[in-house]
C-alpha cells in the first residue's frame, strides 16, 4: 500500500464472499474514512468503512472484476468520491 501498512483479500468463489484486513494504513484527516467497494461492471458497490486498521466480510462478489478502496467522508458516500487508493483483483 502506498504510504505504509498492507491490505489483503482471501476470497471464496464458492462461497460467493471474501475477508478484507487492512492494517497500519496511512492515517487520515478528521472526518475521513477508507471505505471498500466491490466493483462489478464499473459499478461500484459500498461494503463498509474503518479507520486505518480494520476486516470485513463481503458477500456477494460473484461476477465482481475488483475490490477498490477510496478515502471518503466519515460515515461512508453512497458512491466513490476520490480515485481508488488501492485496487486488488478478485
């Protein structure tokens, strides 16, 4: 991850969900969050936001091309607002 700190994705096709852990990530400013999206057909779909350290769950990643991670206001937006900082592959 640029800046410090790591993101890693395990994800399960048969079980159609995957374990995000994000650790030691650049810290942000009051008011920001990172949040995770699932991307299927550049269609992004929000999973959920943390701080600099945080895990997940995601479901319903059958068909997703992608798992992008964007700084976004505190409390998550309905749609990415900035340009991913981290993209992984699904």
């Amino acid at each position: 991850f640029e800046g410090g700190g790591y993101v890693r994705l395990i994800a399960s096709e048969k079980a159609d969900s995957a374990y995000i852990v994000a650790s030691s990530l650049p810290g942000l400013p009051d008011g920001k969050v990172y949040q995770v999206w699932v991307v299927k057909d550049d269609s992004p779909a929000s999973q959920g936001v943390f701080a600099s350290s945080g895990s997940m769950v995601m479901k319903d990643l059958n068909g997703a091309d992608r798992v992008a991670i964007t700084v976004e206001p505190k409390g998550g937006s309905k749609q990415p607002t900035t340009a991913p900082v981290a993209t992984l592959a699904v």
